[in-house]
C-alpha cells in the first residue's frame, strides 16, 4: 500500500472546513466534494489524518469506484479489484453499505453481493475456499450515489469525534467534531477570548483549549488499523510521538464556559480533566443575563437550547432576548450562535453578518455570524 486514495467523510457543510485542515497538515491534492474531502497518501498519511483531523468523521482508503446499474455489474467490478493487497487471510470485513438517488436501491442486497465479490476475489488470490474472519476487523463500505458504487475500508473504528474524553455527556451534547468546526469557520485563535454562556458538557471550551494547546484530537484514542499487519506499528507510535512533541504548553488566553445547571457543569469539569485541558477553562455557574467579560475583544461561540419539545417557545424567547441584550452589552464583540431558533436575528437586534447551514446530528440549523469589530494592532 505506497499510494492511497483517502476519503474523508464529513457532516453536512464541513467539506469546506475540513479540505482546509488537510492543506494546512501539508496535502496539496485535496478535492473537495459533497459529503466528503478525498487525498492521496501512505500508511503513515493514515496514522497522521486518524490523530490530527478535528471536523472529518473517519478516514477510509478507497479500494475503487464504478458505475454498476445491475447486480452482475456490481459482483463483477467488485471481484475485479485488489482485495488481496488490502486484506489478509483472517480479515473480520463485514460490509455496510448506503444508496442515494441509485437503480440498486435495496442496501442489504447491495451489501450482500459485496460480500460474496469480494470473497470469491480472495478465494482466487488466497488458494483458499474458507475464511476464517477471526483476525483485524476492516469494515468494509459500499455506498452508491447516483448509480457510482464507492467501495472502501474505514480505517478509524469509532468516529473520529469520540476523542475519549467524554464519558457521559449533558443533554443532547454537541458533536465534538461540529463544535471544532464551529471555532474554525470563526477563525477563533488561543489569543482571542472566548465566552460559551451555554456551555453544557463543555464541548465548545473543551475543544478550544486542545486547539489552544495543539493537541490532536485523536492522542488518547485508539483506532482500527493500529490491529491491521498492513500498517507498521513503528508507523503509529512515530504519529503518537509526533503529536506529542508539538503539544504546546502555554495556556490560551482566556476561555470561558457558563451554564445554568450545575450538573451539566460539574460533567464538563470532569470532561475537560479527562482532555488534559482543566486549568485552561473556566467553568462557572451562571445565567445568560448574567454573563460578563471585563475584556475589550472577544468572540462569543455557542450552541444554545432549539426548544424542539411543544411549549418551550416562551421560553426560548425570553433566553434569546438575553442574548440578544448581551450582544448589545458586549459590543466590540463578534458572536456565533448555531440554532434551529427561527427568530434569533430579531432577538439579537438585526441580520447576521453571515449565515452557514450545518446539521446538528438530524437537526437543520443556522450558524448566526456578528462580526465586531477588529482590535487595534498592536505596536510591534
């Protein structure tokens, strides 16, 4: 395996963001598409997307792609690619599989006729009429869109938002994977201050401070192909030592997470001491119409209640509106607010500077951008 084709998925809307964290890791060939951000790279390039990418969903290595209208069609060009090169004798390779807007519509048949293809590819490499899938699991995906069949191998195991830090959450926490995405499209950095006054389970401060520290996301984690005979342990334990050598010691500037309930609080206390990032949050018990910042210059990024349940929209009106008074009080500020709530320009007082649709799991939402405006420069 020298040359690979990767593929990233991504949640809805963060193609974008993710293309540019891969060219910022040193990729040049990254193609952007809907759904997900394809590269090319080696086994070490595998190790080094699975720790550093904080907005992709996995990483998988595409084994081929076609066009296949029939079930002959999808057996035959599924047999006829190398998957002897990708998977030993032992392999565990169930298949899952998706179809959008295809002829071959029926997921589990299509999943089924993979299966059998790609057996019978190793029956004829292997000299061999059984297998017995008791080795490294490599889950194996077929996804068809508009008649294309992608079939490829996830490398990562559980998505690359479980960073291993949160063993319980509050209610409906926020995707660690959404909320990096969130403090990038806000090109938030460690020198700016940062206020979430609906912290929850702490996601949003959580991730911050790994960014502020250059932690990758995936240190304390581990990942399915580190189980694989294909990729060389020495490969993975060069990433980890990577990662560990740029770890910066210095703490961001200032970030700040408020909620009002004090269990979701003392949950993102014990999350930010897993992530190794406690001493550079400040989580405090508090009221929206409440918070306050003694800072000139900030970005305030959070993710506050949809009030998707009947009868919470009063509410909802009343905890916006102190949002909106917020703005109006901290105003050489820039907020991002991500919310399904329908009326958040008339409580913060007008339209955004900018809107940017993102799902929130299956909830559609808006992410409300209110540029402030910029510091002085400082005297060099």
């Amino acid at each position: 395996m020298a040359h690979l084709e990767l593929v990233v998925p991504t949640d809805f809307g963060l193609e974008g963001i993710t293309g540019g964290e891969l060219r910022r890791l040193g990729y040049e060939d990254v193609s952007v598409e809907n759904g997900r951000v394809t590269f090319s790279g080696t086994e070490e390039d595998i190790c080094r997307a699975n720790f550093w990418l904080r907005t992709g969903s996995r990483v998988r290595i595409k084994v081929g792609e076609f066009e296949a209208t029939t079930f002959d069609e999808l057996f035959d060009r599924t047999k006829a690619l190398p998957w002897a090169d990708f998977l030993p004798k032992n392999a565990r390779f169930p298949v899952e599989g998706r179809s959008v807007q295809s002829t071959l519509f029926s997921v589990s048949d299509c999943q089924t006729i993979v299966k059998k293809a790609i057996v019978e590819s190793l029956k004829e490499k292997h000299k061999l009429n059984w297998f017995p899938e008791d080795g490294p699991l490599m889950k194996i995906e077929v996804s068809l869109l508009k008649d294309v069949a992608t079939l490829t191998i996830d490398t990562t195991g559980p998505g690359l938002h479980q960073r291993g830090y949160r063993a319980v959450g509050g209610g409906a926490p926020l995707k660690e994977t959404l909320a990096a995405a969130l403090l990038l499209i806000a090109r938030w950095y460690p020198d700016i201050a940062l206020i979430d006054p609906f912290c929850g389970s702490g996601t949003i401060p959580i991730e911050a401070a790994l960014m502020g520290h250059n932690i990758a996301p995936g240190l304390s984690r581990g990942f399915a192909a580190e189980e694989w005979p294909t990729i060389p342990a020495e490969l993975w334990q060069k990433a980890r030592e990577e990662a560990r050598d740029l770890i910066k010691d210095e703490r961001p500037d200032y970030i700040i997470g408020t909620d009002i309930d004090p269990r979701a609080l003392r949950i993102a206390r014990s999350n930010a001491e897993k992530a190794g990032v406690a001493d550079s949050i400040h989580f405090q018990q508090s009221d929206v119409k409440d918070v306050q910042s003694s800072k000139k210059y900030g970005k305030l990024i959070t993710n506050p209640p949809y009030g998707e349940r009947l009868g919470e929209m009063n509410e909802l009106h009343d905890l916006y509106g102190e949002l909106g008074r917020l703005k109006r009080e901290l105003d050489t500020w820039s907020f991002y607010v991500l919310t399904s709530y329908p009326y958040l320009e008339r409580a913060m007082g007008g339209p955004a500077t900018k809107r940017r649709k993102l799902y929130n799991g299956t909830i559609e939402t808006q992410y409300y951008q209110y540029f402030g405006p910029p510091p002085p420069k400082r005297n060099s």
